[in-house]
C-alpha cells in the first residue's frame, strides 16, 4: 500500500528584536542618525502622512528630570532632513505644573521655534474617556493623542523619547511610563497607588510606540526628581542613546543598563504578561553591545531620604503605597528642604494603620498625605490642631496639594519653584489659562 507523504512545513526563524547603542561622545546628532539609520532610517519610518509626533519626558524643569533639548533638536532635524511633512513636540507635564512653562524653562520651546516643529501642550488638549481593562476604570486621554496616535496612529510616526531615570515610586521611567504624559493629570490621581503599574500596562495596551530612543546622556540616581544640591551622588553620566522599534524590548534593556531586571520592575513585568513585544533579555540582540557592557550601572531608586531633623513622619502599617502618597510626599520634602531651605517643625501622616497612641501625642502643624490617612484622622487633626495648621494632599497623589501644603508647612514659595522670573511664569500661566489648560496646579499665591 502506497504511504502518503507529506510536506514538511517550512520553519521560519523568528527574527529576534534588535535594541541599539550609540555613542553620544563623538555628536548627539551622529548618535541620533546611527539608531535611526540602523533600522531603515527615515525613508522607512515616515507613514503615509509623513507627520511626526515626538513625545518628549517634560514632567518638570528640575534639573536632568527632562529629556534633553539636544536631543530633541537632533531628532527633529534628523526627521526634518528625512522627508518630514509636520514635527510635533508633544507632552502634557507632572501634575502641579503646567506644559507652557515647562517647555520654557528648559528650552524646548526654543528648540521647537528654531527647527520648526510643533510644540503641542497637550494639558491644553480637550479630553476623550478610555477604559483600562486591568484597573478596570476609564482614564481622560488628551483628544489630540487620540485622534493622532489612536484612530489615526497608521497615517502618523509616534516616536518616543523618555530620560534615562530610576524613580521613587515606579522604580524605572522609560517609554512606557513615558505615556503616562497622555493622560490629563486630574485623571493621574486615582490608583497612582499599588495599582499604578498596572494603569501603565493598561495604558502601553491601548496605545504603544512606533520607535523608542531614550536619551541616556546622564541617568538618574536616587529617583527622578534630583536635588540641585545632591547632583553630585545622583546624576551618573553615560553617554548614549538607547533606540529600537520595539518599545518593550528597549525599556527591557534600559532598565537592565541600570541595574534593573524585568522582575525587578512590575509594570515591565504587567506589561510583558501582555505579548505586546519582546521582554526577554535573552532573545534580544543588543547592537554597540561593548557600551552597554563596559557603561552599565547599579543604581538605585531609593530616594536619600533627606529631610529637615525636625520633621515627623507617621508611616501607616497598611496602603502607605510607595507609588503614591508615600513617596510622592517624601520626594517634595527632600526637594524642597534641600534646594529652598525648607523647613521643619511639623508632622506627616500618611497610610492606613497609624499608631493611634503616636496621633495623640501630635502638637503643632500637620500635613495629611493621601485619603487614608484622611480618612482616619482628618477630623480629629482639625478639630484638635486647628485648620490653619492642617494642610491635606486628597487622592493617592494630588501633587497640586502636596506641594500646595509642604510649601506652607516648609516656609517655601510656589513661585520660586518655577525656576524662572515670576513675571514670565505669571505670563506663562495666564496664557495657558487662556488656551483652557486642564493642569491641575497649586495656587499661585
């Protein structure tokens, strides 16, 4: 009897994700045109619109928390040079700050008047609802994201362009955490707790890169959010850029260059249960591998927890969430108490599961971090204290409160954490006020 023979199925090599180095120290603009030009360069990479949008790390203008205009221009102009039709400059800033100011301050504004490009502050943007599956709650994304990079992400080039930075409350910033910029800061208030990692995985799912270079001229160290005077230990120079078409991949190898594993990283680890790109180390191919080799660091997110000696902190037993309440509040004190001379003399309250022994014995001023803690000691602070004494930070992380209520507490002025000459921050403001901005900001005054 004759036996049938059947073919055999070709097997077809996946072929593996490529994340690229190049070095900074001979041009950030020959840096920017070796990872581009690697993967096709521009010609390959501009859709059907020949439209870029280049979401930038603007959370603020402390020093080295930006990515940086050098950068920015660079890729611009590499873009510019390539074909492009329209370049947007795209952010929507931390909350307590507002975009206008931020671009500023740190020079992107000028950066995008002198190349041309678009600078767009999304907190100016009307809003669209989008519902996150894990957290299970819908966020408000900027309108123009949605219409851009959602409905019209296969007509336009999304490039993201994150700081290399650890963080105090996410461990790691890169381009997934980066998108978090997307979202309209009042809807960042909620779950910016333990479920925060999740958010950003929901987030990456719903909308995700089309390239990724990280600006890695300096990482971070200590967080994201460096103090002036502690530069020195906390800014650790490497000379690169990190790119790669694959978002997941070089957030993976990022991270790693620092010191962090996936495991080490819960929204990586979320993000990657998701499929949604290569997240394991070793199926990536890692191009210039020598600099990453002969540059990686062991750093660390933990902040140096310095604030005044005189400053009590009540820490709950329970949801004292690092991600939010926590280290959202210690990260001003350290800022604040070491670049503005902030002072003491007041006490903290944060989490659920306070001693209730250690409230009673509290005198003097108070500071109350997050719905927890208010939640349960709120009234009784009030009555006892007295409301001129009692400042509250509402939510997980109503950063407009916290800073609102440290600045009184510490002594400090909210103008002077501008950076800039308060007349210019006075104009900036009303401007963005006039283009509707959303940004959820302290009071001035």
């Amino acid at each position: 009897m004759a036996v049938k023979k059947t073919a055999k199925k070709k097997t077809v090599k996946k072929k593996a994700a490529q994340v690229m180095f190049a070095d900074t120290l001979p041009g950030i603009d020959i840096a920017v045109r070796q990872v581009f030009d690697h993967f096709g360069g521009a010609k390959k990479l501009l859709k059907k619109s020949g439209d870029v949008y280049l979401k930038v790390n603007a959370i603020d203008l402390k020093m080295y928390s930006y990515t940086d205009p050098r950068v920015i221009r660079g890729v611009i102009q590499y873009f510019r040079e390539g074909g492009a039709r329209n370049i947007y400059v795209i952010e929507n800033c931390t909350q307590g700050n507002f975009t206008r100011l931020v671009f500023k301050a740190t020079g992107m504004e000028q950066v995008c008047r002198e190349t041309g490009a678009i600078p767009v502050y999304l907190d100016e943007t009307d809003s669209v609802p989008v519902y996150l599956e894990g957290v299970e709650q819908f966020i408000d994304i900027s309108s123009f994201v949605y219409q851009k990079l959602i409905l019209e992400g296969d007509e336009n080039l999304y490039v993201s362009l994150p700081k290399l930075k650890t963080h105090s409350m996410t461990e790691v910033t890169l381009s997934i955490k980066n998108q978090f910029g997307l979202v309209h800061q009042f809807s960042r208030i909620a779950d910016h707790n333990f479920r925060l990692h999740q958010k950003f995985a929901d987030i990456y799912q719903v909308i995700r890169p089309d390239f990724v270079v990280i600006d890695g001229l300096v990482a971070t160290n200590h967080g994201h959010y460096i103090a002036g005077k502690n530069l020195d230990e906390c800014i650790v120079p490497m000379n690169c850029l990190i790119g790669g078409p694959d978002p997941m991949a070089v957030d993976v190898v990022g991270a790693s260059f620092i010191g962090y594993s996936l495991k080490n990283v819960k929204h990586l680890t979320l993000a990657a249960q998701k499929n949604l790109g290569e997240s394991r180390l070793s199926s990536i191919e890692i191009v210039n591998k020598d600099i990453y080799n002969k540059r990686k660091k062991k750093l660390t997110h933990e902040l140096l927890d310095r604030y005044p000696p005189d400053v009590k902190i009540l820490r709950g037993k329970e949801r004292c969430c690092r991600e939010g309440c926590r280290r959202n509040t210690e990260t001003c004190m350290e800022v604040f108490h070491s670049d503005f001379d902030g002072r003491g003399g007041f006490t903290v309250l944060m989490g659920k599961g306070i001693d209730p022994e250690e409230v009673a014995k509290i005198t003097g001023p108070v500071h109350i971090a997050g719905s927890c803690a208010i939640q349960d000691y709120g009234m009784e602070i009030e009555q006892r204290a007295g409301k001129n004494l009692v400042t509250m930070s509402h939510g997980c992380n109503n950063l407009a409160e916290t800073i609102h209520g440290l600045t009184k507490q510490m002594k400090v002025s909210t103008l002077a954490l501008a950076g800039v000459n308060p007349l210019s921050s006075l104009g900036s403001l009303i401007q963005a006020k006039l283009h509707g901005t959303k940004a959820n900001i302290p009071p001035v005054f």
